[in-house]
C-alpha cells in the first residue's frame, strides 16, 4: 500500500468515524470466508456494514478524539461495524459473537467516548431507532383514538335508544 492509498484509507476512516452513530470494535480471527460473509449479510439487513481496517490506519483516521482507549481497542485482527443509526451494528455483532465463539466484540466508540465490552453490549439491548419510532407513533395515536371513541359513544347510545323505541311501538 503506498502513500497515497494509505492517506485515501485514512480519510475513508474519518468519514466512517465521523458519520456512523456507534463503531464496534471486532475481533474475527479464525472466521471463515463464509462466516465473515454471513456476518457482512446480517450487518447489511440491518443497514450496517463490517470493514476489516489496518490498525495504525484507524489510529491515525482518529486521531486525538478519542485519547488512550483507542489504542487498546485496535490490536490484533480488527473489524469494525457501523451504522447510523448507533443500535444497528452494536445488536448484530453481539448476537453473532454469542453464536461463534471465534468472533468478538472487543469495544467500540460512539462520537467520542470509547465503549468497552460490557457498554457495546449495553447498548445492543437498546430497541432500534425504527422500534422507538413504532412506539413514539403508538403512544401518539392511543389518546387520539380513546377520544374518537368518547365522542362517538353519545352517539352511539341515542342510536339504540331510538332502535329500542322504534322496536317497542313495532312491537
């Protein structure tokens, strides 16, 4: 990789870093070309993607931003998953770690605050940006239809007063 491709890599990074609402930190050693692409195609359903990165290359891509953490995080064979939306990629690498014990989750960053473990796992657990949407709109929805259903209620009831009168002079 020469210079120019590697200052290329670095501000690919920073676009990445910059833009994606959390980053984990992944360890793949040992995965197979079809277990890394199983993980890419769960990643990519939930509008995420996994991009195996150059140590020393993320490091420089970030900087000073994130201090001392970062550098623990980028050891060994590293893979990072991002997404905008912050809960995507933490939810998917974390399931995938459970079920291969050769995948990892070593940290991650979300804008500048370094995540460990336990944090990226954390935040896994946390419903989706379209889930909290669902119930935002539900909850909206719930007093509008409970009042439709008050003020169709007197109307309702006249109706079968005057059925049961009509009913009782038919009779």
């Amino acid at each position: 990789m020469d210079r120019a491709q590697k200052q290329e890599a670095i501000e690919t990074l920073k676009g990445v870093f910059s833009s994606s609402g959390a980053v984990v930190v992944t360890h793949y050693l040992g995965l197979t070309v079809a277990e890394m692409t199983d993980l890419r195609g769960r990643l990519r359903e939930q509008g995420a993607q996994l991009k195996v990165v150059k140590n020393t290359l993320a490091q420089k891509a970030l900087g000073d931003q994130a201090g001392d953490g970062v550098t623990t995080l980028f050891k060994g064979p590293v893979a990072i998953a991002f997404a905008p939306d912050p809960v995507s990629a933490a939810k998917v690498a974390t399931q995938y770690a459970k079920d291969n014990d050769k995948f990892s989750v070593v940290g991650g960053l979300m804008g500048e605050q370094v995540l460990d473990k336990a944090s990226v796992t954390a935040l896994a657990s946390l419903p989706s940006l379209d889930q909290l949407r669902g119930k935002l709109i539900g909850l909206i929805q719930a007093p509008a239809t409970r009042i439709a259903g008050i003020l169709q209620a007197p109307a309702g009831q006249l109706a079968r007063v005057m059925n049961a009168y009509a009913t009782k002079d038919a009779a």
